[in-house]
C-alpha cells in the first residue's frame, strides 16, 4: 500500500464535484496515476523479490561449484603424499634430508610458511559481471598470486623466514618410507610426520594441540608477522587489494581476457608485470618479463636503475626485481630431455617457482623430489576472507601439507620465475641460470631460454637488418620459410 505524501496536506480539502468540474481531466489522471502508483509498488516488491530469490540462487550456485571442484580435485578425500627417505628434497632453493629427523620438521615448517592462494567464494561482485567467485576459471591467476607472494616474501622477508605458527602435530598427512618395491608399501614402512590437517574446518585451517595460542613472539618475530600479514592482506579478495583477484582481472581485460575466461602462464606474467608497475606499495619492486625465451640483461639493468625518471647513468639505486620468463617445454607433452633443467633451476634459491601444471589445471610448482613435482594447488575454494579487518585469520593462506605430480603430467607450457634484490645478486642470478641451463643433453640444441648481454632493441634492429639484406631468392625464400618456427609468445598462452 502506497502512504500518503506529507506534501499532500499542505493543499486544501475540495469537493470532488468541484473538482470534476474544474478540471475532468486532473481527477481522471489522479485515479490512472494511484492505480501506477500501486502497480509500480507491487512491481518494485516483486522485482525485489525476485533480485532477492536470485541472490540466493547464486550464492547456492557458488557453493554447489565449489563442492564439486573441492570434489573434482581430490579435496574432499583424505589422501596422504609419500616421500622417499633415501633421495632428497628440493624445495625452493633448499635441500632436505628425511633420513635426518628434524629435516622432517624444517621442511613441514618451511612448506607450510608458503602463502597459498586459492579459490574463494561470496566475494564482492567483479565489475561489469555476476562473479563472486572464481572457482572453475581462476587457477592459473591464483598459480600467479602465489609465485608473486614468494617473491614479495622474498623481498621483506627474505628466504629464511619461517611462519612462528606453523602447526607441529603428532598425526601426518605425509607418509616417509624406505622405497623397496611399489608393491610393498605397507604401515611398517612409515615414519609419521609432524602435520595433521583437521579436515572438518578444511585442508588449510591449521589445528595446534599445544594450546590454543601461540607462544607471545619478540619484538623482532612480531614484526616480521606484521609484514607477512600485510602481504597476504595485498592479495585479498576485495578491489582495493593491489594483488587480488578483482585487480588482476580488471588489468587482464587489455589483453582481452575477462571473468570467466581461461588464462594462460603467459598473459598471467604480464598481468603481474602491470600490477606490480602500478602500485604504491612496493617501489623498490619491478617485474621484467622475458621476450621470445631471450632476457635481455641491457633492458633489466635499465628497469632496475630506473626511479622517478632518472636515467641509468644518473640512478645509483638498484631495484630489486622479480624476472619472469614463459616457455614452452615441448609440444603436446613436457619433452623428457627439460626434465633435469627443471630440476636445476627449482635447486636455485633464486628461483620462485614455477606456474604451470596440468593441461587446464593450473598448479604452483615450488619444488622436486625425483621425477615428481611438489606443488600448492589452488583448486581448492574456500569462503571469503576480509582482509581489511585487524587481526583477519591467517590459517587459510597457509597450506599443511604437499602434494606430488609426476613430471610427466607436467603441461609444456609454463612461466618460470626468480628474484634478485640487488645487481650483485642478479649477476649470480645470471650466472647460475645459465648454468641450469647448459643441463640439457649435448644432442639438444635448443635450451629453455637464454640470456643476452645487450637491449632487445639492438637485437631487433640486427635482425631487421639482416632481413633486409638478403641477396638471393633462395636465401629469403628460406627466411619466410624459418619466421613460422620461431618461437611465439602466442604459443605459450593457452594451458
């Protein structure tokens, strides 16, 4: 029902035949408008009925597409991870020993102090969409989120950093044995580790038997906590986060991806790259992004010197930098002979990580063990977190327990990353990579990527000259002939 206007008290009460016989016409549209006037209210309350029916339609939507991912990707099920005690562990640049007992325990401290970014459900709407959440499409940006988190833990943290909450439990979700026979594994084999998951709050809310508080932490740990929580805070699942996913997709549209879409290991790096460029938070931080599997050394050296305009002869001040480089690992399949390059490169502490994964199933690789990958998994949807309130729970940014992928399931196409704070250590940087590199057999010619002393512009400008002159048919015949098999960034967008 439709309440009367208080304007309409400040008019004089007439007689309705008085009316009618000043103005036929004012009576006639005064019913037709009452009788809008209701038609509308009862309009409004139905489409916001409606609005209100819909809104609880999505949010089961979301939940129904979150149940079946966490289904789809194994994480309704409890599983646990074997690890060999005889060969080492390489995680990130470090090496651990399970034949050694408190290896175990640093490496389960050091793998759970990774910032795990997954899926997450109920957020606030991306713009211009009906998204609020971006289970099913957005595995590949969250791979980049946590690559871009190692490497910003990297650069306030530094490598040795390890979370003071980490959870040591009795109970394992991993399973150390003594390898004798595939067939063999039984319980007698196992040495139980230190981790356990409590599966009723989900895989990444971490359970502490030994009180239900941490220990109070020293000046120097409670500030270092401070800064790790104000990097998970730059990934939040809110516009204003620099790193979030509202951010990352926004830039992606100038690639022409939208919410929704598939991202590829390529169009991932070069989101980072504009993220990282446009926000205030970390200055002292660039993002290079390697050409056609070639860094330029010329064109990181100018971006790490550049600051507020200066030239590279006039900046004395060296930016640290986070160096991408996408590459293709074979066709169809990872071709076996890069399998040991990537080993090498994972040894690196240099290097932080590796997105990539399954074919449409992107992964964050971090480490190795034989022939099989260590990984987070970003499938895994949990419920919106509000970064923005003081002292938000930090449990479900850390994962509890690893995961293992065969590198023969490892798609071909993938993004490597790898920091360096200062020109000292990108010179080591240079130098050891290129060593990784050189791992290939001697009968492949082709490495991963490259590294190359001068500016790509230079290299440009040889090439176009060399094009130019060519004398003979046959020989510029062969050069059309040799453009389509250069490698493309085309061909490393698509996983």
């Amino acid at each position: 029902m439709n309440s009367v206007s208080p304007s309409s008290l400040l008019y004089p009460v007439v007689n309705e035949e008085d009316v009618i016989k000043t103005d036929s016409r004012r009576f006639f549209t005064t019913q037709v408008g009452n009788r809008e006037n209701r038609y509308n209210g009862q309009r409004n309350g139905t489409e916001a009925l409606e609005q209100s029916e819909y809104d609880e339609v999505d949010r089961f939507k979301s939940k129904l597409i979150s149940a079946w991912n966490n289904v789809k990707y194994g994480w309704a099920v409890k599983t646990k991870t074997n690890f060999s005690k005889s060969s080492p562990l390489y995680l990130l640049g470090r090496t651990y020993h399970f034949q050694l007992e408190d290896d175990v325990e640093n490496f389960q401290k050091d793998f759970a102090s990774r910032i795990w970014l997954t899926y997450r459900r109920e957020f606030q709407q991306l713009e211009g969409t009906i998204w609020t959440t971006d289970s099913g499409w957005g595995c590949m940006l969250r791979s980049g989120q946590m690559l871009l988190a190692q490497g910003l833990m990297m650069h306030i943290l530094t490598r040795g950093w390890i979370w003071p909450y980490a959870p040591l439990t009795p109970d394992s979700d991993i399973d150390i044995f003594r390898p004798r026979s595939p067939s063999r594994w039984s319980s007698s084999s196992v040495q139980q580790a230190l981790i356990q998951t409590d599966r009723s709050r989900g895989p990444g809310e971490l359970r502490r038997i030994h009180g239900s508080s941490p220990a109070t932490l020293d000046h120097h740990t409670a500030e270092k906590e401070q800064q790790h929580r104000r990097i998970v805070s730059w990934f939040g699942d809110h516009p204003m986060a620099p790193f979030g996913i509202h951010q990352l997709v926004e830039l992606g549209k100038t690639a022409g991806k939208k919410a929704g879409d598939w991202y590829g290991p390529s169009i991932v790096a070069h989101i980072l790259r504009k993220a990282v460029e446009k926000v205030h938070e970390v200055k002292d931080l660039s993002v290079y992004v390697a050409q056609d599997c070639t860094v330029y050394k010329a064109d990181v050296v100018r971006l790490c010197h550049s600051e507020a305009g200066r030239s590279v002869e006039s900046s004395s001040q060296w930016k640290a930098v986070i160096i991408l480089v996408p590459v293709r690992l074979g066709g169809e399949t990872l071709n076996p002979v890069y399998m040991d390059c990537v080993k090498e490169l994972l040894k690196l502490e240099c290097c932080i990580g590796i997105i990539g994964g399954k074919p449409r199933h992107s992964l964050y690789f971090l480490g190795f063990q034989d022939d099989f990958l260590l990984y987070l998994d970003p499938h895994y949807c949990q419920p919106f977190v509000d970064v923005t309130k003081d002292n938000f729970p930090l449990e479900s940014f850390h994962c509890s327990f690893p995961r293992k992928l065969p590198f023969s399931k490892m798609d071909p196409s993938c993004t490597v990353g790898f920091y360096a704070r200062n020109q000292k250590e990108f010179e080591v940087l240079c130098s050891e990579v290129t060593e990784a590199l050189m791992s290939l057999p001697s009968k492949e010619k082709y490495p991963v990527f490259t590294f190359a002393e001068g500016p790509s512009q230079d290299y440009m400008q040889e090439e176009l000259f060399s094009c130019f002159t060519e004398k003979t048919a046959a020989l510029s015949q062969s050069s059309k002939s040799a453009k389509p098999k250069r490698r493309s960034m085309d061909d490393f967008v698509l996983l």
